[in-house]
C-alpha cells in the first residue's frame, strides 16, 4: 500500500468535505458532488484510489495518470487537494475495507494543517454499502452522507463503453484519453495538409497543421537548407502542436493531425547523413513512445509534384522511396493495423483528391464508428 498527496498546501479549516473513487474518468457527476463537498466546507479532499490492473488501468487511465489528471482539472481550486491511495496489496473489493478505511485515514491525516481529531470531516458516498461499511471503521469525528445516485445520470462504466455517445459527461482534462486520433500522412505534395482541414471541418473537428512547413516559411529557409537542429525543432513542434488540439476545448471526440515524428523521422533518414541521423535518435524514439493514433490515412505518391517555392524539387524522385520507408517505420513501430491507403485516381487531380476524400470518409466511418450524415 503507497499513499500520495501533492499539492501546494495542506488543507485549512475545521471542516472538510471528503470525496473518493477511481475516477475513471473524472465526470459531471463527480464534478457536482466534489463542488457540493467544496461549497459546504472549508475545505474539500479528493482522493483518487485503485490498483494495478483496476478498470480504469484496463482502458490506459492508470492510477498514476489519473491522479495527474484531477490535479490538472482541478489546479485552480485553492481549497481543494488531490490526493492518491494505491490498493496494491489490499484484498480486493468487497474485501479489505479494514485495510482500506486505515490507509484512507492516514491520506486524511496528511492531508490538512491542523490536528487530525480537532477537525470534522464528512465522506460524501453514493452507495448504501459504503456508509455502513464506512461507519463501522471510521473515528467518531468522520461521518458520513451518502447523495442519491438519481441526481448523478451518467456513470463511469457506460463512458467507458461508449465515450463518444456520452462525450459532453467526461472531464475536459479526461477527454484527451478517450479522443480517436487519426494521422494523415504521406511523401510531400500529396495533399496531406489540405485533406486534413477539410475532413476536420467536415467534422468540426479541431486539427493540427505541419509545423515544418510553418516553421519554413517564417525562418524564410527551404528544405535543401534544413540541419540536424531543424529537424530536432521539428519533432519537438509537431508534438506539441498535436498534443496541443487533443487538449483544445474545440475537441469533440476525434482530432486529425498533420504529420507526427514517424514521418519527419523518414525525411531525417534519407536526407541527413548518419551522423545527424544519431544525433536525433534518442529525441525521435522518446517522441514516438508517447505516440498512439486510431488511424492512420497514408497518400501514396498518386499525385503531381508541385513547386511551392519551399519545397526541394530533386526529392520528387525519392518519393516512392520516402513512401516505402514511411510504412517500413509505421510497422516497426506497430501501427501496421491503423493504416488505411487512400490511393484512389480520378480523371483529373480534382476528382482524383475528391475520391481519397470519400476514402478518407468510409475509412473514419468503418474503422472508428464516426460517419458525416450527408456522406453517407
């Protein structure tokens, strides 16, 4: 058993709300009852209990991760602290309240400013059991009030079932877990970048464009002139632009991103020497660890090489090469089941992007269960 509480400060005041869970994920009604715990005290203790393999580990929410996540979501409450319980080594439940009540009382005791007997506290529950069970246990200056669950009409079970069906229900700092996340990539002048703002916006869908080719045009350089510190600025800036619309407000339950490390990292292979290429080995596996997407949309080089003025023309010959690099790096990093080829050809190049387009479309609809009604 392992207790955690970090925060700025200890709790103040002479009555505190307590509220616990697993918190997987964190939802409205959690929010109302943790802001009732809040408003009717001096000052209110989440905490975040669970073990290794709970139900929220099963779906990637660790006990670690969530307690990052309610000290994220919460980080603007100056009386309200966020604390974790590991259960690891306890009987599991309905066993162990003994176990757990002592462990439970000890996060308390750390928890506040002043003396663990002088202060009252209140345990807000949900669920007959836990009051009984609770009350047997507890020291005489703990009680506890169990709310009615009719006022709570969502639970964490059926947004783990069907987060998107129940997306307005989960935490905002929670819904970066559950966001389908879909990768267009490809050799250049494809079409990537102007694919993934119509598909996004054909969802209202927030997206990411390619840092490098921003980052290009304000430094005024082309990609004949790009060094090892460029590309390193690449994955660095891509990343957190990514990262950065999974986090946006505007975030509805899919998000498609411009580009991620893989693709800058083939670039990196075949245009930089193998010096250059080590130097970025160690800043180009970290980044590809944290990365994981539902799709993957790959454009083959299908399409005419443009000129844009910042693009180096001589790579137009390499770009099956690029393209047959880029899938070998997608495999070895495990993605081989995420990719989807939107390879279709038209008569011209408009019909030829808009029937990649409809592929796109039919692989977001069969893959993540996400359709757009009017393409149907």
């Amino acid at each position: 058993m392992e207790t955690k509480n970090i925060s700025k400060q200890k709790l103040r005041g002479k009555q505190i709300g307590v509220v616990f869970g697993t918190f997987a994920p964190l939802h409205i009604g959690h929010q109302q009852l943790i802001y009732k715990a809040l408003m009717v005290n001096d000052s209110a203790l989440l905490v975040v209990s669970g073990s290794d393999g709970d139900r929220g580990d099963k779906i990637g929410l660790s006990l670690e991760k969530r307690f990052r996540y309610l000290r994220e979501a919460y980080n603007d409450e100056l009386n309200l602290r966020v604390a974790l319980l590991n259960e690891n080594g306890m009987p599991e439940y309905p066993l162990g309240w003994k176990e757990w009540t002592k462990a439970f009382i000890g996060v308390m005791r750390e928890s506040i400013v002043e003396e663990f007997e002088s202060v009252t506290f209140t345990i807000y529950v949900s669920e007959a059991e836990y009051v009984s069970e609770l009350e047997k246990l507890l020291p005489k200056n703990c009680s506890v009030e169990i709310e009615n669950r009719q006022d709570i009409s969502i639970s964490a079970t059926e947004i783990r079932q069907e987060p998107m069906k129940h997306w307005d229900k989960i935490n905002r700092v929670f819904r970066r877990h559950f966001t389908k996340k879909v990768l267009i990539a490809g050799s250049a002048s494809t079409g990537k970048s102007t694919l993934v703002r119509r598909l996004a916006r054909s969802l209202n869908a927030p997206f990411s464009e390619e840092y490098a080719r921003l980052y290009e045009e304000k430094a005024n350089i082309t990609d004949e002139e790009l060094t090892v510190s460029d590309y390193a600025n690449f994955i660095l800036g891509q990343s957190a632009a990514n990262y950065r619309e999974i986090c946006s407000p505007s975030n509805s339950g899919i998000t498609f991103f411009d580009t991620d490390a893989i693709v800058t990292q083939t670039y990196a292979d075949l245009y930089l020497s193998k010096v250059e290429n080590e130097q970025l080995k160690d800043l180009f596996e970290l980044t590809i660890a944290k990365e994981s997407f539902d799709l993957i949309l790959v454009i083959p080089p299908v399409t005419v090489y443009i000129d844009d003025g910042f693009r180096n023309m001589e790579w137009e010959e390499s770009r099956q090469e690029y393209h047959n690099k880029l899938m070998a790096l997608f495999i070895k990093y495990g993605f081989e089941n995420k990719i989807v080829l939107l390879d279709a050809q038209g008569k011209t190049p408009q019909e030829g992007f808009y029937l990649r387009y409809k592929q796109a479309i039919e692989a977001i609809s069969t893959r993540l269960n996400i359709t757009i009604a009017h393409l149907k």
